[in-house]
C-alpha cells in the first residue's frame, strides 16, 4: 500500500476531499490541523449533500457517485485524492485507485496501523450500514493481527443528526445510545470513528459514555491517524489556527448556504462562499475524464515515524 519516506507531504501542495456530505470535514480539519502557516497547501473539498447519505445505497451506485465526485475534483490539479467517507472506500478504494491518476487515500489502514501498534484486543467499530456490512474495519485490522476482535456496527441513526446540524444536542446523545450500549456489553477497549461524521459527535459520545461506565474506552479518530501517518506530525495544539480554512475551496452538490451554515458549525468557523456543483457539471466531468487516457499514479509515502 502506502510505503515509507519523510519528504512526501512536502511534496504534496494540493489535496482533493469528498464525502457524502459534511463528514469529511472532520478529516480536513485534521489535515490542516498539521499544517505550519494556513497557506501551506491548498486543498479542495466536495459534499454530495444532495443524495447523502450513502450507507444504504448499493455499492455499484455509490462507486459511481464517487468516479463523478473524483473528475470533478481532477479539474484542480490535485496531488492527491482523500477518500473521506468511509462508506465509499468500503466498497470502492481499489476501483478508485486504477480509475485516478493521482494516488487515493483512505482513512482504514492507518487506523489498523494505529490499533496494532496500541496492543488494543478489542476494537468497537461505529459505521454506517454499508461499512459495517462490508467488514472493512475488520479486514484491515485484521490483515495486520488476526487476534484482534472486532466488533462493527452499523448506526443509521448518526449521519442525519450530523447532516441537521444537531452533533451537539440531546438528539445526538438519544441516537448514540443504543450503539453505545452495544458496544459496552461486548467490552471494547476502544471505539472507533468508522464514519468521518461521527467525530463531529465527539462530545455527545463522551457524554453518554461517562453517564454510562466509569472506565469510558479510548476513542478512536481515523482521520487523525491518517493526518498523524501521512504527516508524521501531531496535530496543533489547539486546533486549527483562527482563518485556518482560508485557503481551502468547498463546494456541495446540494444548497451552498445550508452547507456553508452546517460546515461552520462543524468546523467552528466561518468557512466562506461555497460552489453548488450541479450533477450535469459532475457527469460531463464524468464523462470527459472516461476519455482521457489513463495514467498510473505515484504512491504516496507514508512518513516513517507518524506521531500517534
């Protein structure tokens, strides 16, 4: 997969991101968390907000969802593609990997890395519906240490909260609960982030948790141990720096103001003017990209010593 050599996230200047929707901000977030000085890189984010979510729809039509998301995302002369929804690379990654011409990121093998090397036994795993029927957590995890139990579920209940703009509200804790309560009777050690929208419900599941054990498991975030592996660097101490989006461009394929309104939100800050993107723009992109000739991407280096 991904080998080893510091120098490549200095090599990398411009990075596309897409979700189903407002999700894969939470791995922006982490990634321009890394970052020294805000315009260090640039980076260009879709939400397809108009037919999220994607964790019940089938495989075939989610891995065209996500050819037409990535020729969009081309256009901008991109080092490199993030695949920041779960769900997509559950059941697209390798499709996408011969489709794109720059390398494809996802966020399930750093997070195996990161419970092999913990010593964690037993990993919970909250996804959604696709991802957990897929077992794509436990295929990773696995392919490193088969003694590894993992417990995946699906939780269909999280992404409209997030979507709504309620990941802090009493809503969120009633739709984590029951997942919770799942996990906790199977003994978890540790709790992972299987859909980039859910570390946006980070403190409603702490809240539940600490109403419900006294010895709360350690919370996983894939998209921190991607942004820690591809980087090798901690994120900044607290956050993102004030104005830290400004050199990233959003654009969603449903309304640019809802999406602009729940993105700040998530973010804790203003993130700017948003681009609707209109699905006749995603499928000519579509189309012309099937047209050009294809060309083999350079792998992307993981740095030798992420910082964990």
């Amino acid at each position: 997969m991904i080998q080893s050599t510091e120098p490549s996230w200095k090599k990398i200047s411009r990075i596309g991101l897409f979700d189903s929707g407002v999700g894969g901000l939470s791995v922006l977030r982490s990634l321009v968390g890394r970052l020294e000085y805000n315009t260090e890189k640039e980076f260009v984010y879709i939400g397809d907000t108009l037919r999220c979510p994607y964790g019940n729809r089938p495989p075939r039509q989610v891995t065209t969802y996500v050819k037409q998301l990535t020729s969009w995302l081309l256009q901008f002369n991109l080092d490199a593609i993030v695949m920041a929804c779960n769900t997509s690379a559950a059941v697209g990654k390798d499709e996408l990997v011969s489709y794109s011409p720059v390398p494809v990121l996802d966020l399930m093998g750093p997070t195996a890395k990161f419970i092999k090397d913990r010593g964690v036994r037993r990993v919970g795993v909250m996804a959604t519906a696709a991802t957990a029927r897929k077992k794509a957590f436990s295929q990773q995890i696995n392919s490193l240490d088969p003694k590894i139990l993992v417990n995946e579920i699906g939780c269909p209940l999280l992404v409209p909260v997030v979507e709504a703009g309620l990941a802090d509200s009493q809503d969120a804790q009633d739709a984590l609960k029951p997942y919770v309560k799942e996990l906790l009777e199977a003994d978890v050690e540790a709790i992972v982030y299987g859909c980039t929208h859910y570390p946006f419900l980070d403190s409603a599941l702490k809240s539940v948790l600490s109403s419900m054990t006294a010895y709360p498991p350690l919370i996983i975030d894939p998209a921190e141990c991607l942004a820690n592996a591809i980087s090798g660097k901690p994120a900044n101490v607290g956050g993102p720096q004030p104005d830290a989006f400004f050199s990233c461009r959003f654009a969603t394929t449903g309304d640019a103001e809802t999406f602009a309104h729940n993105a700040g939100r998530c973010l804790k800050q203003n993130i700017g003017s948003v681009t609707t993107v209109t699905m006749n723009e995603l499928t000519a992109a579509f189309v012309l990209r099937r047209l050009q000739k294809p060309v083999v991407p350079t792998p992307i280096q993981f740095a030798p010593e992420a910082v964990s």
